[in-house]
C-alpha cells in the first residue's frame, strides 16, 4: 500500500459514504478499504472501480444524496486546486460526485501538481454528437484547436456523448475559456474543475503523504 493510499484510509470512519473516481489508485484505494474492514458505504462514478468494489464484497450504492468523503486521480492539478480530469471521458458524472462531497481530494502523483495546468492535457468536452461540428467551429472561432475524439481508449462518454478535446499552448486563460465552451448549445459538461476540490493528496520527494489544501 502505498503512502498517500495510507493516508486515505487514515481519514475514513465507520458509517461513511466514500467515493472513490477512476483509475488504478482508486482501485487500490478500495483494496486497501476492504484490507482495513472499513465499515464505510461506497458509490463511484466509474464502471471498473465499481466492479472492484463489486468484486470485493464491499458495500456499494448509486448516487447518494450525500458523500462525506470523495477521492479521485486527476491528468493535471495546480496548486490553487484548478484541475483537468480529461483522459477518462467521465467528467459529467465525476462532478456530480464532487457536488455532493464534503471533502472532494484529488490523489496525485507529484509531478501532475504544478504551478500553472499543464498544456499536455486537453481540455475536453462532452457534446451531444450532432452538436459536435458546430461546437469545434465555434472554439475554433475563438482562436484555439478543438478535436472531436476518435481514437484510443475512450471515445464516447457513458452517456453516448461524444468527446471533443481543446488544445493550447498554455492554460492561462482556461477559467474564460471554460465559461465560454460551457455556454455553447450542445456542450453536457468539461473536464476543467474550478472549485470543486478542498484537498490534493500526493508525496513529496521522500514519499511522505503530504495534505496541500
């Protein structure tokens, strides 16, 4: 198990709802729950970390009315709590999630928590496919390049939307650009979280779980 894992777990309580986001972590997240016999309620917006928690005979539920605690990955996180959540395609219902957490943590490596979002990361949308020409016109219309997503492991949200991937030189003025994308006919949801996320839980140089909030 590893520190921030730990650190995770250290936090949980018996009679808890915890959700628990996409991605390896989290999987391990519920491994490490179900080694800690946590008498905790679990929920999770993402269909193979609901299967591993499935799998290990723990307490699963849709969407509750209430989380007291949330944990997810991230692609790229600042130091303010700005983040990207762009490669898994599930951003839509993620937030839901973090609407609805108390405590909403982003557990990161160190070197996706930086100062300024990195512009490897694309700022993707979800669109309602036949929305999607008009919506990578208009992004386009606003100076930056939008693709519609066609290949790799996730094309499609689970609704059946279609991804469309914004890419720039840097994310400086991501928080207009979001704002704007948000307001476009079509557009569900975007991968950028602005204010949802009260903690980042990572490492530092020695692999200590170090809290940044």
């Amino acid at each position: 198990m590893t520190n921030e894992i730990q650190a995770a777990v250290n936090v949980l309580a018996p009679g808890m709802t915890v959700s628990l986001g996409g991605g390896r972590h989290m999987q391990a997240l519920a491994h490490a729950i179900a080694d800690a016999e946590l008498d905790v309620t679990l929920c999770s917006p993402a269909v193979p970390t609901r299967a591993a928690i499935t799998a290990l005979g723990l307490r699963l539920v849709d969407l509750p009315e209430h989380v007291d605690w949330a944990f997810d990955g991230c692609d790229s996180v600042d130091r303010r709590r700005h983040a990207l959540k762009s490669n898994g395609g599930i951003h839509t219902f993620e937030k839901l999630y973090a609407d609805i957490a108390d405590q909403y943590v982003l557990v990161a490596p160190p070197e996706r928590v930086v100062d300024r979002l990195s512009p490897a990361v694309p700022l993707t949308l979800e669109v309602v496919p036949p929305a999607v020409w008009q919506v990578v016109r208009a992004v386009s219309d606003l100076g930056y390049v939008a693709t519609q997503r066609t290949t790799g492991t996730v094309t499609t949200t689970p609704l059946g939307n279609s991804l469309v991937d914004i890419t720039a030189d840097d994310w400086g003025n991501i928080e207009r650009l979001d704002n704007a994308v948000r307001a476009m006919n079509g557009v569900v949801g975007t991968s950028y979280f602005d204010h949802q996320v009260t903690d980042i839980l990572t490492t530092d140089a020695a692999g200590v779980a170090v809290w940044l909030k």
